[in-house]
C-alpha cells in the first residue's frame, strides 16, 4: 500500500483530550510484546513508534495519523496499551480501565468542555501466531464482540514459524477465537496487502 505520510501525533493520557472525530480512528489492541509497534512501522514504512522498555508499562493511547496516497484519504491508529501484565498494580490497572472506557464509550464520559471524540470505526485484535488458545486473547474477543465493532484478528510474528507450524498454528487460532486469523510479519512483509485490505475497509476509506 503506498501511502503519502505517517507521523504520530501525541499520547493521550487518563485525563488528556481524546482524538476528535474528523479522520476514522482504528483500535490496536493486543498483549504486551505482540508487536504493536513494529507493525505500525510497517505500515508507516519508516519508524514512527518506539517500543516500551519493560513490558506493561505503558499506560497510554498513542495516536498515529496515516495518509493515503492518490488522495485515497487518511485514518488515525490509536495504539492501546498491552494487555496481559499487570505492572503498577490495581492502582495503574483502575486508571487503564478509566481510560481504555473514555475512548470506547465517550458518550458516557465526554464533557462539554471535552467534545467531539465519538469513538473508534473499528477495532483490530493483534494475537501472537506462535502462542494460540491464550486466555488474555480471547477475553480481549469477548469484551470487544461486546462493544459491537467491526473487528478484524490477525496474528503477528508468522515469520517466526515454519510454514507447517505456522498453518498448525493458525488453524488453533482460529479454533480458540471462532473467527477468521489474518496471519502476517511486520519484519518480511508477508500478508500485508490483505491486511491492509481490511485495515480500509475498517476505516471505510
């Protein structure tokens, strides 16, 4: 996919300003390690995000902005915090629920002073390829079906596999979630078109 420019933007904190709702937003969730960043960099094609040091310790929403080459139009990723590390206590995992709900439910939250965020087009589900069936990945499923959104699962680090182990492996993915597994390598570039094929049509640009 050619693209024109990629830039993060800003990182939003528990009570910072929530993205506004004049470029489609897409969720990235998925545990910590997943490989988050490294795909946005993929996307980006060049490094625009930069990998925590200790894992779980980032308690913020980092927005990035992509524009479409050919004047296709542009989209936000919003980058979620990792899941399945619990650093900092209840205290930092309170503070992650408040903000994780600010963002997918802003009628609930927003204020007056604080208004145009309306909420993500979709969301996508990053599971690592060489680690199918994990608790913490289909409890993240279960709370996003919840949320009602266009959701795409794909699964990272498909590089790291044989190709037998790798289709093994994405057949226990799919089996575990019940749903379609894209699997792809932000490192080789492999199974990027049909990634971003559903990362677009999520953003309905």
């Amino acid at each position: 996919m050619k693209i024109q420019s990629a830039e993060f933007i800003t990182t939003v904190g528990l009570d910072g300003s929530l993205p506004v709702a004049h470029l489609p937003q897409i969720a990235l969730i998925g545990r910590s390690n997943v490989g988050k960043s490294t795909l946005i960099n993929a996307l980006a094609h060049r490094k625009i995000a930069r990998a925590g040091g200790a894992p779980g310790t980032t308690r913020l929403l980092n927005v990035y902005r992509i524009q479409l080459a050919s004047h296709r139009g542009e989209l936000l990723l919003i980058d979620l915090p990792g899941y399945g590390y619990a650093r900092g206590g209840s205290a930092a995992n309170r503070g992650f629920d408040r903000l994780t709900q600010r963002f997918f439910h802003p009628d609930r939250h927003e204020t007056p002073d604080r208004p145009g965020h309306t909420g993500p087009a979709g969301a996508i589900l990053l599971v690592d390829a060489r680690h199918p069936g994990l608790e913490s990945d289909r409890d993240a499923l279960v709370w996003l079906n919840e949320l009602d959104l266009p959701l795409v699962v794909a699964a990272t680090k498909a590089d790291r596999l044989k190709p037998s182990a790798r289709r093994a492996a994405l057949r226990a993915h799919e089996t575990a979630l019940g749903r379609t597994v894209l699997p792809i390598s932000a490192k080789l570039g492999d199974g990027l078109p049909v990634f971003w094929t559903a990362l677009l049509k999520l953003a309905g640009v």
